[in-house]
C-alpha cells in the first residue's frame, strides 16, 4: 500500500512538474532563453524544450505510430511475458525500428534526417573533414577561434565526428542514409537494457520492462539525435559488463576478460562520444554491486585507458579538452539561462522525454527500496539508482541548462527500468499513457531534433 500511494504522488508531481515548466515561462513573462538570438522561433517557444508549437493533426507517420500504440498497449506485455528470449530480443528490435521511424517521419521523409544535416551538427563537418591527426582539434573549441568548431562538433569530444566521418567514408554521409543508421543502433538500446537485466539474474522484471523500453518517448529524440548512438554505446557497455560478471560467476575466466575487455573499450569510447559519459559509472557500479563481483574492472580499466591513450597519440587529451569547451559553453547562451528555472526545468524535460509514469516508478523504487531482498529486485534498483545520481550530478553541475531532453538520453533507459517493477495494473494503463505522450509531444511541438 505504500508503494503505491508514493507511485501515485511520483505521477501527480510529474504531471504538476511538466505543467508549470512548460506554463510558468508564458504566465510569467520569464525569458529562459530556450532559443538563441540567431535561430529564433518562427511560433511561440516551449520551454523546457527546445522547441516551439506547431502541431501537425496529421502525417505519414502519424497512422503507423498510433497503430503500433495501440498494438503495443494491447499485446506488448503478454508477448514478452511468452516469447523465447532470442524471439523477444528480435521482436523488441523490430517493433522498436517500427516506433522509431513512425514517430520521426510524422514530418515526412524530412523527419528522418533533416535534423542531422543541421550547420550544427556533426553530419556537415564530417563531409569536409581532413582525417588525419586531431591536432588542432582543442583549437577550434573556443568561440573566438576563427575557423571554431560548429556548436555539437566543438561540444563533444571528436569520437562522435568520429563516427560521422566514417559514415562519409563507407557511403553513408547523406542525411536521410546517415538517419536510418542512427535509428538502426536506437532500435538496438531495448535489447542492451534487457540483457543486462537478464545476466544479473532479473529476467523477470526485463519481460515487464522490455514494453516500455521499446514503445518509449524517448523515440521522439532517439530517432534524430547523434545521442541516441552515445546511448546505444553506454548501454552496451553496461551490458558487457555485466556478461562478464556472469561469466565470474561461472567461472568461466576467458569470457570473464572478453566480456570485461570490450566493456572497457566501449566505456572508454563512450568518453570521446559525450563529456557527461563519464557519468554513467553510477550505472557501472550498480551492474558491479548487482552481479557481485570487481574482477571485470581488471580486463576493463587497461581496455578503457587504451582508448584514452589512442586519442592522445593521435592529438586529442580529454583532460586538456574539457576547460576549453567549459569555458566556450560559458561564452554562449547558457550564461544566459537562468539555473533559478532550469535546475527543476530539465527535470520536467528529462520526464517528458522518458515519459510522465517514470515519475511513478521512481517514486515506487524509492519506496520498494527497503524491502528489496532478492536479487531479481535489487539489481534493478541499482541500476535505477545508478541513472538518478547520473541525473542529479549532471543538474547539480549546471553544465546541462536547458536540450536535456536529448542530452539525457543516456540516462532514460536506465530510468525506465523502474517502471518494470510497478504493479501489474499499473503497467497496462502505464504503457498507455507513455505512447499517447509521445504521439501528442510528436504531433503538437516541433522538438528541434
């Protein structure tokens, strides 16, 4: 009965957060700078989102999307609690694609990968990219720099240009081409979640998860953003630590160092894909405390530094990088927006992103947290807790004002796991509640990615 009121009081202060974030702004007159001087709104702006209102009551995609709401309201949770787990794991992945590509091509064909053509994207950049050393790649970081970086490619580390150039190279560089291979590698993040929870012994809150990571709001992000790729990285990361975990278990050392290995070099990867990567080792430990055993720390911390050590051969130092691009990201328009606003106004925008019931497991997890005993509970309450100091370190640190909806990405899979642990009857009008908010998120607000 606890348990239950605190879901119900984690929903009602989402919705109530999400509603004044989103009014508080136009009621108040309060200019929180969503959108810089230079790409104004041609519509009112919506704050927290980056983004203004233009509703489209239809689109090419807006019939599948609703379709694939219903069916998945209907049949997803009896599916994955009767499939075989590689018939589930392949029909996550497929109903996923599904959900991706319908809620981005709402917009049309355009909706696929307009967003990465963007001057400020990575996609323009990597067509006209000299591959070669990264020297000189610190240089561009600061706005003053003549020849600066475009705003994505001069905030993240060059791991993610990185990828962009290779799509170029293999053929792959044309925006709607380098679109479908972003959804691709987001359809994949379901399967990445469900595997971790699967080798930490929580198969069974994995079945009930598994609709909800699928049919997530995130999809609206996920489809058009460079982000989702960081995502699709650290979760796979996480899902090969915790293979090798299990191979501790097991005892099955040769595994233990490959799981733990490819775990590090994804992790250390990740790093140059996002600097807030680093802030998935909440969710690292968690899979560490959850599989009960250190020993893959010593296949992933020599695989980890070996990626550190590349970039630095070929240019790039992490350590050196990242007061340049503090201090460039000061310069712009964050200096701009108020933290009095944005400290819980990213918190509304990570729920509507993830969705409003992850406010009511949360809320749940937090209350199911003293009682956990099992295995099968525990693991994904780390797990959860692991995302939520990741989230709460990020806002803290004020270097995330505002575009969290898809900066945050890497968080919310995490997050949605505890909506697998709410009561059954939750789950069902849950599940309902999360695509509608999606669908009307798609067709009421131009999101910008």
């Amino acid at each position: 009965m606890r348990t239950v009121r605190a879901a119900w009081i984690g929903l009602v202060v989402a919705g109530l957060l999400i509603a004044l974030a989103f009014a508080l702004p136009h009621l108040l007159d309060w200019n929180v700078h969503t959108r810089t001087r230079q790409s104004p709104a041609p519509a009112p702006v919506t704050p927290p989102l980056h983004g203004w209102w233009e509703p489209r009551w239809w689109g090419p995609g807006t019939l599948p999307a609703v379709v694939i709401a219903l069916l998945g309201w209907r049949h997803a949770a009896d599916l994955a609690a009767r499939l075989p787990w590689r018939r589930l794991l392949l029909t996550a992945y497929g109903v996923g694609a599904c959900w991706l590509v319908a809620l981005a091509s709402v917009d049309g064909a355009d909706g696929l990968g307009r967003v990465l053509g963007y001057s400020s994207e990575y996609l323009p950049t990597a067509r006209t990219f000299d591959l070669g050393t990264l020297d000189g790649f610190i240089d561009r970081i600061p706005v003053t720099a003549d020849d600066n970086w475009a705003i994505h490619v001069a905030g993240h580390p060059p791991g993610a240009l990185l990828f962009f150039v290779a799509l170029v190279r293999i053929g792959l560089g044309g925006d709607l081409a380098a679109g479908f291979v972003v959804i691709a590698i987001a359809a994949t993040i379901p399967l990445a979640v469900l595997t971790v929870l699967r080798a930490l012994d929580a198969e069974e809150i994995a079945r009930r998860a598994a609709p909800f990571l699928v049919l997530t709001p995130a999809a609206i992000f996920l489809a058009v953003s460079a982000d989702a790729v960081f995502t699709a990285v650290g979760c796979w990361a996480a899902a090969a630590l915790a293979l090798a975990t299990r191979a501790d278990r097991e005892r099955r050392r040769a595994a233990l160092a490959a799981w733990g290995a490819l775990s590090g070099l994804l992790f250390g990867y990740g790093m140059f894909l996002s600097y807030g990567f680093g802030l998935l080792g909440g969710v690292a430990l968690a899979v560490l405390l959850a599989g009960r055993s250190w020993r893959p720390v010593l296949a992933l911390i020599p695989a980890a530094l070996a990626v550190v050590l590349a970039f630095a051969v070929a240019g790039f130092a992490w350590w050196e990088a990242y007061p340049v691009l503090v201090d460039r990201y000061w310069a712009g328009i964050a200096s701009d927006r108020p933290a009095s606003y944005w400290w819980w106004g990213n918190l509304a925008a990570l729920l509507v992103s993830a969705g409003p019931l992850v406010g009511a497991g949360l809320a749940h997890t937090l209350a199911s947290a003293r009682t956990a005993d099992r295995t099968a509970d525990r693991a994904p309450l780390l797990l959860v807790a692991g995302a939520a100091l990741g989230v709460a370190a990020a806002d803290v640190s004020g270097m995330s004002r505002s575009e969290v909806e898809r900066i945050w990405l890497i968080f919310i899979p995490w997050l949605t796991v505890s909506l697998g642990l709410l009561p059954e009857g939750w789950r069902r009008w849950g599940l309902a509640l999360q695509v509608l908010s999606a669908i009307a998120v798609q067709q009421l607000l131009y999101t910008s990615w």
